[in-house]
C-alpha cells in the first residue's frame, strides 16, 4: 500500500476526510518551499501537492498562473523542486504528490522523470494534460516505480471516460468541482456534490475521491466530506494568502487558515 492509500486508510479509522494542501514548487522561493512542506504537515495537512511550476498551465486560474511565473523567475525547475521535496522530507513524512503538464515529463523523459521523482520521496503524480486513453504506458511505469498516478474527473466526464480514469488511478480520483480553471470560490458548486455520487458508482468504495477546485473556507471542506468526499484540495486560497502577507504573517497566515480547514473535515462534523 502507498503511503497516500495508508493515510486515506488511516483517517477514514479516524474519522476524518483528508486535507490536501496544493503549492507552487519554489514560491516564493525554493528554500521557502523546503520549510513549508513540513509546517503544512504540522498545522493539519494530510498530503502536499507541489506544483512543478509551467509557462502554460491551463487548468490553473491567476492566481496559480501568477505563483508559477514567480517561481520560474525565482530559478525553480523541475528536479529542484524534486530536491526540495526530498530536503523536506527529512522533517516531514507527509505524503506528497506533484503536479505537472506533460510537456515537464516529455521533456525531461518518463523514465527519467519517475527514476527521479521516486528516488526522491515524490509518492504520486497528477498530469492534467495527459488523456486517460494515452496515459496506459505511462501508469505502468509509474507504477514500476512506487508511484501512484492520479486522474481528474469533472462534471462533464463521460461515463465510459470516467470508468477509465478510476481503473488508471491509484491513490485517489481528484474530482474537479466546476468547469473551469482553479481559483478561490465563495461557494461550492452543486455539480461537486452530484459529481461525487456518480464516481462512487463507479470507484465503490475501493478507491478515495478527493474535490478540488475553489475549496477556499471550513464550511466548503464540510460540505463535501458529509457528502461522501474522502478528501478535499485547497490550492489558490493558500496562494492568495501567500501573496497577500509579508514575512512572519504569511506564517501564521497559513497556520489559522489550514488548521481550520483540518478541523471541518470530521466526517461528523
């Protein structure tokens, strides 16, 4: 079992939905990213993902966009994101998953990329510009190498796509709650909840769903864990948090924010 799975597992014994904390991989800084990962895990975050920061990231709204020009700007790359994860690692046994645009990996080389990525602590990968129906060699690799490979769904997956996107993921399915781009909502859509009831047709209990996509308050996190979420993703609400504090305040910032969210994720909350 993947340490993703095992805290999925061990939650669901605790009675809680996982919290999923999204950053961008050098933002502010490279250094600043080998810090954060472990103080996320200590406010209450269950599973880091590290965006590889891109010059074209189509799935992300501004405020993502904005955080991956910094950090290109900054130096970040792919394998000194890697290394930051792996540098983090030694404060923090946290689950971790990146998430970057196939043009990264091709680059780089799929191989080269999982030889990597696995070597230095990166436990799963979501790539959303990789179709399920090109995506079967891909996953077989990554699962070579102990690394679980996480698909979206969105409210506007086929049936016969979304039987394919459960049977590739490992780890979860990452149900993206609207149609658009990333970016802070006030309010849950309603496609999020119906959204979660038709991929537990289909995932039965056998693999968890986690919702991302505007998650950005504690009542949005327990809204979707008493719907039957295993796990919700907030992204752009700690970027925004980020961009809008300087120096010790973004610190406790980030610390208000998360650990409040945690705390809405009781599954009898």
């Amino acid at each position: 079992m993947s340490r993703i799975s095992s805290r999925f597992t061990e939650l669901r014994k605790d009675g809680m939905g996982a919290l999923i904390c999204y950053i961008m991989g050098g933002y502010p800084s490279i250094d600043f990213t080998v810090k954060l990962i472990p103080f996320l895990a200590n406010c209450g975050a269950d599973i880091i993902e590290v965006g590889i920061p891109f010059s074209d990231p189509i799935a992300d709204g501004r405020s993502i966009q904005n955080a991956s020009a910094k950090a290109l700007a900054s130096g970040a790359t792919p394998t000194k994101v890697i290394d930051a994860i792996a540098e983090a690692r030694k404060e923090a046994e946290v689950p971790v998953l990146t998430m970057t645009y196939f043009n990264i990996i091709y680059k780089l080389g799929v191989d080269n990329f999982l030889h990597y990525a696995a070597r230095h602590g990166v436990d799963g990968v979501i790539v959303p510009d990789l179709p399920v129906d090109e995506a079967i060699e891909f996953c077989e690799k990554a699962k070579g190498k102990g690394v679980d490979t996480v698909f979206l769904a969105s409210p506007t997956t086929t049936e016969d796509r979304l039987q394919r996107v459960v049977r590739l993921s490992t780890g979860f399915v990452y149900l993206v709650s609207l149609l658009g781009v990333t970016g802070a909502r006030r309010e849950v859509s309603s496609r999020a909840f119906e959204l979660i009831k038709r991929v537990k047709v289909h995932t039965k209990g056998r693999l968890p769903l986690a919702v991302g996509f505007g998650i950005s308050k504690p009542e949005h996190v327990a809204q979707l864990i008493r719907s039957g979420a295993d796990g919700v993703v907030v992204g752009s609400a700690l970027i925004d948090l980020m961009e809008g504090s300087t120096g010790d305040r973004i610190i406790d910032n980030l610390a208000i924010f998360v650990t409040s969210m945690k705390k809405a994720a009781k599954r009898d909350a």
